[in-house]
C-alpha cells in the first residue's frame, strides 16, 4: 500500500546503572572501589534508503525502541552499550517533531541520515569517584534516560517532471508509454488513487523520472478530491507537465487548463515559475482545429512549451521527450 504520510513514535535506550562495588581478593587488603559505568543508551537513526518508495513499510502509531545501556558491574567492568536502531525512509522524507512543530530533517538525497534521537549517558561507577581524601566512595550514577520523539514522516517525492492534469486527461496512459509504470488506466475519473513513479530511459545513459498525480479538480488546494492529499509530491519536481483532453470543446480545454494553473498558484505560487508544457492529449479522437488553436494561443500567451500527442499511436512523442531532456541538469 502506498503511504506518504506516518506518525511514529521513537524512543532512544536509557543509559545504564554505575555500579558500587570494592575490590575483594586475598592479599590484597583495602582493594578499593572498582565499580564499572553503566553503557550508553542505543541511539535511534534515520536514513535514506535509495530502494524506498514510500512509506508502507510503516504502521500507523509505530514505536521504535532502542536497547538501553548495561549496567556496571564490579571489578572494574563496564556496561556494554546499548544497540542502535537504524531506520530507513525513502528520498524526499521530511521529519516533524509533531509535540513542537518543527521540521527536524529533510532527507532528500541517498546518503542523508538523521540521529533523531540520542541514547541517554550512562551512570559513572564509584571507582570515578575515588580521591586522595575519599578512598572507598559508595556513591555511583544512575544511567540517564534516552530522548523520545513523536514523528511525523511526510513523504514528498522526487521527480524530473511531474505530470499534472483533471481525472482523465491521460497522464497514466502517457507515463505507461514512456515507462515500465504499471498504473491503472480506466474510462472513469479519478482512477490513479496514489502517484506512480516512472523511468524515462531517453538513451546515452540519460534517463528521467516522471511522477504521475492523481487527477486536479477545482478546489484541490482547498482538499476537495483527492488533489491536496497528492499536491505536495510535485513540490520537488524540476518541470510540470500539464495535461489537457483535447477531446473537450474549445471553451472547456482553456476552462481546464487555467483551472489547473489556478490551483497550483494557490498551492504554492513557486510552482507556476518552474518550467512548464502544455500537453494536449488524445489526439486521436479528432479534436477540432480551433481547439488545438485555442490551447497553442493559451500556451504562446503564457510563453510554455506546447505539443500535442496521442499516447495510443505514439504521436508527438518524440517532442514530448525532447522537452524532457531539456530538464535534466547536464
């Protein structure tokens, strides 16, 4: 099940007891303290784990633990450790601490890792405590306790372009001509419940990665439909595709298209200012002449890219993919 939005609970491991204790050995009078630290607490690590996708691997309410510390003990020995909990999260997690509201990590990129929550100290044992003046102390520490967190990981994914469109428009069927994607595609709205991923592989190792989003409709920023569920996962997407059906009246496919645009600007204006194309879709149902015109002039008049495709015959693909390429940096 794709998930891209969790609260979990983590809880880093207490540090362990000093411990007081003297040294007993025959021959050996007045041995003194030799009580051993307690370990520290296992800490609790977040990292990116490039072969994540999302967060299904999760359940809702989750507690991670860590080991506490071992105690000290006498002759000198100390507590072992306790041991660390790493926990993987795919690219493009962001950490909220949801008791303060902050924002804790951005993990974007493979490699990024995050120690969300600190193992507590463990205790000193009374052989720390021995002086010159004070030879057999019976005081030790106890461990300190670990940190814990209440997390919110919300999930925004990573992509070179994002398709944008109203239910229906085409975008699954476009990203399952231009990749191995396996979405639904149906003839009724709102098919694509959940944003499917797919690898453009454009030749000369350069390859893309396109991000599908579940279909727009007036009021999505607002939470109607499903867009503001979805909306955020095209936030770190380089370009924007936006998908209109050509099928529809000259007056409806520029109603769409500035609906659209509407929408992300109410979201979040920086969206509007990334690059942009406009795709007229299916066709090959014969759209009117003056309502491809209509979305050409829509499109010179916002100064995007334009082109009209037909993902059933493979037509205008090749433009479509140019434009891509122009979008990955190198």
């Amino acid at each position: 099940m794709f998930r891209d939005k969790v609260e979990v609970r983590v809880e880093a491991g207490n540090g362990g007891r000093g411990c007081v204790a003297f040294r007993r050995e025959k021959y050996v009078p007045r041995g003194g303290p030799s009580g051993g630290d307690g370990g520290a607490g296992g800490d609790v690590v977040l990292f990116v784990d490039p072969s994540s996708s999302h967060l299904g691997h999760f359940r809702q309410g989750q507690v991670f633990r860590a080991k506490r510390g071992a105690h000290g003990q006498g002759s000198n020995r100390h507590g072992r450790a306790g041991e660390c909990i790493e926990i993987p999260v795919p690219a493009g997690t962001e950490v909220y601490d949801v008791e303060l509201s902050d924002l804790l990590a951005d993990l974007a990129s493979p490699g990024d890792r995050i120690l969300i929550a600190a193992g507590g100290r463990g205790g000193r044992g009374n052989a720390r405590f021995a002086t010159s003046t004070r030879r057999a102390p019976r005081i030790a520490e106890d461990g300190k306790p670990g940190e814990h967190r209440h997390l919110l990981l919300e999930l925004k994914l990573i992509a070179d372009v994002g398709f944008v469109g109203r239910p229906n428009a085409g975008k699954t069927t476009l990203l399952r001509r231009l990749t191995a994607s396996k979405g639904k595609v149906a003839a009724y709205p709102f098919t694509t419940l959940e944003p499917n991923l797919g690898i453009l592989d454009m030749g000369d190792y350069a390859r893309a990665v396109l991000a599908d989003v579940p279909g727009l409709i007036e009021g999505a920023h607002r939470g109607e439909g499903l867009g503001l569920n979805f909306l955020r996962h095209i936030e770190r997407t380089r370009a924007l595709a936006v998908l209109v059906d050509s099928s529809a009246t000259r007056e409806e496919v520029v109603e769409y298209y500035r609906s659209l645009c509407h929408e992300l600007e109410h979201y979040n204006p920086a969206l509007l200012e990334r690059p942009r194309m406009l795709v007229a879709t299916k066709t090959d149902l014969g759209p009117e002449r003056e309502t491809l015109a209509a979305l050409r002039a829509v499109a010179e008049e916002d100064n995007v890219a334009y082109c009209e495709l037909s993902a059933l015959e493979d037509e205008g693909l090749e433009s479509f993919i140019a434009w891509v390429r122009e979008q990955i940096p190198g």
